[in-house]
C-alpha cells in the first residue's frame, strides 16, 4: 500500500512523505509521469526499473525521473519512507538548461545531500515555505542536479555571477512590501531572474541569505509596532505574512531570543 502526505506544495514544486508497506519481488505494472523528480529514502529501500536498467534505491542512492520515462518497482524486503521532490519543467529547466544529463538516473547521496535533504525538512516545519523551504529545496536540487549533468549549467554560471543591481532590485521589493516578494519564486519572476539565481546572488552579495534578509525587514517591522504598543500579536503576525501568531514567535525567539510578548516588554520599559 503506497500512501503520500503533502510535506509544501507550490506551484513550481511538490514535496511529498511518501510511504510504502508493500512487500514484493516482482516488478510492478509500467508507470509514465509527466514531471521531474528527485527522490530520497529517508528509512528502508527498494528497487526501481527505468530504461529497463534495475537500481537499488536507499539512504546512500537517490534517484532522479523525467517526464515520459517509463518506470516500475520492486519492494523485495518490505516497506520505505521516501521524500519525494516533483517540480515543473519551467523550474528544472532553469537549473540545468539544455543539459538532459538522463543517462544517470541515480545519485549518490553524500553527507553533503543527507544533510540538504534534512536541512529542507527542517524548514519544512519552521512554517516559510515561501522562503526558507524555498531555499533548502533550490539548494538540494542544485547538489543532485551537479551530480547528474555534464556541460556549463545555470548553476554554474549564477555561482559565477556579480549581481549587486539583482540584489539592490530584490531588496526595494521587500522592503516596499511588494506582493511579489511574498515568495521567492514570485520575486524572481518579477526580477526576470531564476529563483535559484536570485537565492545565490545574496549570500554573494549582502553576506546573508535572501531568506535571512527577508526576517530582517519583518522584524523591524514588527519592533517598530511593538514599540507604539501594539497589542493584538496574531493580527500583527498576520499583517507581517507570517503563516501565524506561533511562527512570528518562533523567529523573533530565534532572531531576538525574545518572544513578542517580551520583545514589547523591554521596549516599553525603555521609555
């Protein structure tokens, strides 16, 4: 029995716990998907056919299926918990270009890409999917795309790029509040940049991630309404994007090492 719980679900991107009780040697019936992925075990294994070529999938070995690819798989030792990552061609495209990079369907999953992957459920649930998961998952599909394509790739040239304009652009959106920048996928459009692009360009450039920017402009504004006395914390949470009253304080305490309550607090009592 094959079960899937959604993990963050975007329009560019699905992140799927995906788990699996059954318990058989042969191989099932041929499947077709029409996206891009990249799967990772988190406990267990199994076998997975593509291209009539057989590969055991475990901790140590993810892999990697395109749109049209025929697979079938073989669970001959009993059930797995896999992360299943799906994203859009628009998106996979914007990594690796023209590059197919098909002819290996695998991926060694190194202590660099065990720890991308853990890193990504871990924002999972902080709750920003927008942003921090966004990152996480641009990071990890970039480890497992560098392992699989061969040539000059988006990757390559946006870690070679000077983007002080793209950053300066970037940061008058967040700043201003401007709806794009409520995720960073939508930021990127309207900069006319790859997400990707647009998350490397700001440790580069600024010293701190795109993400880590983003918490900087909120929190100010949150101090700024705590400061007049702002009572109401889930309406403040809600007028500042958080997902709610609990994330806002989960990073202010992580930012501040104060809660909002206590954040108010001290500055009224430095009046």
């Amino acid at each position: 029995m094959l079960t899937a719980v959604p993990v963050a679900t975007r329009p560019d991107f699905d992140i799927s716990a995906v788990a699996c009780r059954d318990d058989h040697t042969r191989w099932s019936a041929p499947e077709v998907r029409d996206d891009y992925r990249v799967v990772l075990v988190r406990r267990g294994r199994f076998r997975r056919m593509a291209a009539g070529v057989p590969a055991d999938i475990d901790a140590t070995l993810a892999y990697v299926g395109a749109p049209a690819e025929e697979e079938s798989f073989a669970h001959p030792v009993g059930g797995d918990l896999c992360t299943a990552i799906s994203v859009t061609p628009k998106l996979w495209r914007s990594l690796t270009g023209d590059v197919a990079g098909q002819a290996v369907r695998t991926v060694y999953v190194d202590p660099r890409l065990d720890l991308a992957h853990r890193r990504l459920l871990a924002a999972a649930e902080s709750g920003d999917v927008d942003y921090a998961l966004s990152e996480e998952l641009l990071a990890l599909l970039s480890t497992a795309i560098g392992r699989i394509t061969t040539g000059r790739t988006p990757i390559a040239e946006a870690c070679a790029r000077h983007d002080q304009d793209l950053v300066a652009a970037a940061r008058e959106a967040i700043t201003e509040g401007d709806p794009a920048s409520d995720t960073l996928f939508s930021l990127a459009e309207l900069l006319g940049v790859s997400p990707y692009r647009l998350s490397r360009a700001f440790p580069r450039e600024l010293g701190v991630s795109v993400t880590r920017y983003r918490h900087r402009v909120r929190i100010g504004r949150a101090l700024d309404r705590l400061e007049v006395g702002e009572q109401s914390l889930s309406t403040l949470a809600a007028d500042l994007g958080y997902a709610d009253q609990a994330h806002m304080t989960r990073t202010m305490r992580q930012y501040l090492g104060h809660t909002p309550t206590v954040v108010r607090r001290l500055l009224a009592s430095a009046h």
